[in-house]
C-alpha cells in the first residue's frame, strides 16, 4: 500500500539548485517542507550504485536523524558516447569544489576525443530517482528520465550543475536558458519537462493530495 505524504517534511539535499527545485514542485501541495540544512543533518555517504539506491539511502538516513518523512533524489547526467558516465558520479566530477564548468569541459573533452561533434552523436539524458521515507523505514520511489542532446558550448546561467549544456529533445533551448517554471513547472503552468518533474509527477501520483 502507497503511503501519502503528510504534516512535516524533510528535503534531504544539500544542493542549494535541487532544494529550490524540489520546494518549488511541493508549493502546490501545501507541505510543510524543512531542508536538510536547516535541521543541521549530516550527508550520508553515497555509496549505492543506483540513483535509486543512493535516494534511498539519503531518504532513509535523513528520516531516521529527523524522525520525520524525508524526501531525497539522486540524479546525474548520463552521456550515451561515454556509456552512461559521468551518471551517479555526477555530483563527483564537478570535485570538491562543486565546479560544473570544469565537469561539462571534461566531458567535451571526452566526447572531442571521440569525435563525437554531430548532435546524433552527442546524445544524453539526465535521470532522476526520487525517493520518500519514513522514521519506520517504509518508502515510496520513483524514477524519470528526460533525453537531449549536450552542446558545445554551454548556454545560459539559469539552474544548476550541467543546465547550460544540456538540450532537451524538442526544444531550441538548453536548461540553463530555460525558466524554472520552463524546466520543472508542472502543468498547467509548464510542460513537466525535466527528469526530476516527470519524477515528482510519478510521485505525486501515489503519495500526496492536493
Ligand atoms: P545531494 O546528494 O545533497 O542531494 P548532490 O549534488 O550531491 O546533492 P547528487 O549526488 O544526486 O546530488 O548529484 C547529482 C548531480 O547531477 C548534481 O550535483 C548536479 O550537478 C547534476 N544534476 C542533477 N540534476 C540536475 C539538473 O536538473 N540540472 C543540472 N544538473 C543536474
């Protein structure tokens, strides 16, 4: 049986992009969310080698400290041309430094040193596992992708991470030219374009009510 989200809860991540994101996706429902850094708690290691695994141990980690429902993702960047990476490494790539501009370079550099230079070649997609739990362990998880391709060089300075390089399919202009409302606004004000909207639609689906 699906549980529905209610009272308190917690937004586990420490990425300032994603806490907006997520906030933004729960507003309609009336949730009264609180962020992993305003509680204090620690980040766990990441050491599952799913997204989905990896939400799940955020999730978990962050309810059982809050004794509290928690809400976590995990998502990254999957380039076909270098078989999926950097994928869940993509938080890793950017370094301790959290520098997206030297990760979407290595990248270029990459798919250059594969000549991979035409769009049908440069195909990626970013995915986005979203998982609930709760202080007795139940869970609820979902999963969504969104495909498109990676252009050189990066454009825009909305969002977050590899916004600026990322092209979604169907559209002239990457995430990071795009408005919030363009990239995750769910309808009937966006489309539920991003991996982390079609997401948190999935989710929304069997654990909240509006
Ligand atoms: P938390 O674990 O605290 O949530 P994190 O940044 O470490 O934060 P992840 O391990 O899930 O999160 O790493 C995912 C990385 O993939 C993230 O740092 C972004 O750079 C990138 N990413 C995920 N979703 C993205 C999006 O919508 N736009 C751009 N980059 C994204």
């Amino acid at each position: 049986m699906h549980r529905k989200i209610t009272g308190r809860l917690v937004i586990a991540t420490h990425n300032p992009g994603k806490l907006a994101e997520m906030r933004e996706l729960l507003a309609p429902y009336g949730i009264d969310a609180v962020s992993a850094g305003d509680l204090d708690l620690p980040e766990p290691e990441e050491t599952g080698t799913t997204f989905a695994a990896n939400a799940r141990i955020k999730a978990l980690a962050a309810a059982r400290a809050a004794k509290l429902p928690a809400f976590a993702d995990d998502s990254g960047l999957a380039v076909d041309a270098l078989a999926g990476q950097p994928g869940i490494l993509s938080a890793r790539w950017a370094g301790p430094s959290k520098d997206f501009n030297a990760a979407m370079t290595r990248i270029e550099r990459l798919l250059q040193e594969r000549g991979a230079t035409e769009p049908a070649q440069r195909g990626a997609h970013f995915v986005s596992a979203l998982c609930v739990a709760w202080p007795d362990d139940h869970i609820e998880e979902v999963e969504a992708k969104v495909d498109g391709t990676l252009v050189w060089p990066p454009r825009g300075s909305a969002g977050f991470g590899y916004d600026p390089a990322f092209l979604p399919n169907g559209h002239e202009r990457t995430f990071g030219e795009m408005t919030s409302i363009e990239k995750h606004g769910l309808p009937p004000h966006g489309l539920g374009l991003s991996h982390r909207a079609k997401a948190f639609v999935k989710l929304a689906e069997i654990c909240l009510e509006r």
